[in-house]
C-alpha cells in the first residue's frame, strides 16, 4: 500500500450516524487488553455522546492498563457482567470481531443494534451497521470525524483522550500508517486543548522499575535468522514473575526487535496463562505482517500485527519463524497463497 493511501480522510457511513442520532441510550466496549487507541477512543466518544445529552455505559472485559489510568479519572468503566438492561445501540470500538471484545456476545444481545467501528483491515464485517476503514490510522481518527458530523463541540478532555489514541496507535506519528490527514486531525485537537504534555509523560517517559527489569530480561532472549531480516524475542512467565511485572509492561518490547538494523520482520512472543502465547509482528515496508498473522488466526494491520497461538514454546516459535522466513524469502505483499494457505 503506498504513502498516498494511507492516513486519507474517511467519510462517517450515514446509517452509524443516524444510529447515533436517533438512539438515547449506548454502550460502549472495546478489545480484551485495552491499548491507547481502545481506551482513548472509547472514552472520547462516550463523553463526546454524552454531551450531546445521550446516556453511555463504558464496558471492559480487562482492566485498563495503568498507563492509561489518567484517561480512566474522566469516566468510570464496568465489567460485562455489571451490565443489564436495554440498549439503543451496542458500539464495539477497535474490535475486529466480538469475541476480541470478551464478553461482547452478552453486550450485543442487550442492544437494538450494533455499531462497529474499526480500523482493522481483518475487521469481519460484524454489526449492523459499520464504520470500518482500514486507511485511517487510529479509531482516534474516526471517533474525531463521527463527532463533528454529529455536531459535538470537542472539550480539551476529549481531544486529549483522542490524541491519546492517535500518538500511541502511529507509534508516536512514527508508522507508515501517518499520513497528512493524521496531522490535520492532531493539530485541530491541539487547538482544542490536547494536553499533549501529560499524554508524553504518562504513556511514553514514566515506567516502572519492574518494566525495564523485565525489559533487561527480554533483551537477552533477542536473536535474529533470515540472514538478520528477521528478529524475535520472548516474555516468559518466568520473567514476569522473576520481575514483578504485569503482562501489560511487556508493551512496547517488541519495537526493540524491529529497531534491529537489517531487520524486516520484529517478532515478540509473550507466555501467558493457560499455556496460550501471544504473538505480536511488526514489519518495516516490504511485507504485510497482518496476512502472516491471519493465517495463524489472527489480525492487524500491514506493520502491526499479531495473533494467539496454543503449544509447546519451541514448537510455536518454530511454527511462527518458519512463515516469516518464506515470506521474506518470498519478498510478497500481502499474498501468502504461494505458502499453501
């Protein structure tokens, strides 16, 4: 995909809109392991609706990680299991289908209707009615757009919330996926009041003690194959527990293996609980890590990818790094039929 079709302005579908219009009553949720752009763009258009008089429920099948915690002050968020009642409409936001939502499937069947918002480009389809468009570069963006269409006066507490979303989602306006019409948005939530400085210092120069520890940890593990085209490092169990860290300061820790000089495709695989390991991809410009990640059950986008797989570590790591290889070797964009998926 080149340049010029990346960051495009996006036209807000009129059926999400008169959905919006027209409803009173909404619930709001998001992916399991909330990032910037779910919880930035999940609060910014629940408080955006609700001064245009409408009621909001905000829902989170995870905790919030507590990077995020000074955007969580502006407004409470709920478990799905304290969620009842009827709803005018059930917004799933950044979600490329419900299960990624947790217990989305229960939100839904509280709703008249289901609104899905996204920016994946391996969004299902779900909902409704939809607000998908895979050029934009956060759902930041979108949640900007849908707001001024519904007439919404933007408080410096929104556009903080959205910038929130954008800056981590284009990794600091660093990703192919920032195109001009990224920066058009962010300098108008800058003239709206954005408090970039708190966003800067929250979200990318605080960290705990226990996430460099781990992040010493994970740096040894880092190797590299594919004649230096490709890099990977782990997360264990171990490692989290030997310091002290939660699963959620593993983020970030695969931009060290894509940073590598040479490197094509950065690979970070992180043990969870139950025997499941994530798997998060990262490319530079030659392939499209989010067709690697679908063929292993997950999703993303071309640069940012990943996906869950269950297995003995070795054995998934060989599984993952064998894909990559071919698809390096292959030098193909987006297009793994050759590999007889």
């Amino acid at each position: 995909m080149n340049e010029g079709s990346r960051g495009a302005k996006t036209t807000v579908p009129g059926p999400v809109l008169d959905g919006l219009k027209g409803g009173q009553k909404f619930v709001i949720t998001t992916h399991l392991q909330p990032d910037g752009d779910a919880v930035g763009s999940a609060l910014g258009l629940s408080l955006g609706l609700e001064s245009a008089g409408k009621e909001v429920t905000l829902v989170a099948a995870d905790p919030l990680p507590p990077r995020y915690a000074f955007l969580k002050r502006f407004r409470p968020w709920f478990k799905p299991d304290d969620v009842s009642g009827f709803y005018d409409a059930a917004i799933f936001v950044d979600c490329t289908d419900p299960e990624r939502a947790g217990g989305g499937k229960g939100i839904s069947e509280l709703a008249r209707m289901v609104i899905n918002i996204d920016h994946h480009v391996s969004n299902s389809g779900f909902g409704d009615v939809k607000y998908v468009d895979a050029k934009v570069s956060a759902v930041g963006e979108q949640v900007f757009y849908l707001l001024k269409e519904l007439g919404v006066q933007v408080d410096p507490v929104v556009a903080t919330c959205l910038y929130t979303a954008i800056s981590t989602d284009t990794g600091s306006f660093r990703y192919e996926n920032t195109g001009v019409e990224t920066h058009r948005v962010v300098a108008e939530l800058l003239e709206l009041g954005a408090d970039t400085r708190l966003v800067v210092e929250k979200v990318y120069e605080e960290k705990s003690l226990s996430a460099l520890m781990l992040l010493g940890q994970s740096l040894c593990t880092l190797r590299t194959t594919a004649g230096g085209q490709i890099a990977w490092m782990w997360v264990t169990r171990s490692m989290l527990e030997k310091c002290g860290a939660r699963e959620d300061e593993s983020d970030g820790i695969i931009n060290y293996a894509s940073s590598v000089e040479g490197v094509e495709i950065g690979i970070l695989f992180r043990e969870a609980a139950g025997g499941r390991i994530k798997v998060g991809l990262r490319s530079r410009k030659k392939v499209d890590v989010s067709e690697l990640a679908m063929v292993l059950g997950g999703g993303g986008h071309p640069r940012a990818a990943g996906c869950w797989l269950e297995g003995e570590k070795r054995e998934v790591e060989k599984k993952v790094l064998d894909l990559a290889e071919k698809l390096v070797d292959q030098g193909k964009d987006g297009d793994l039929k050759w590999m007889g998926y």
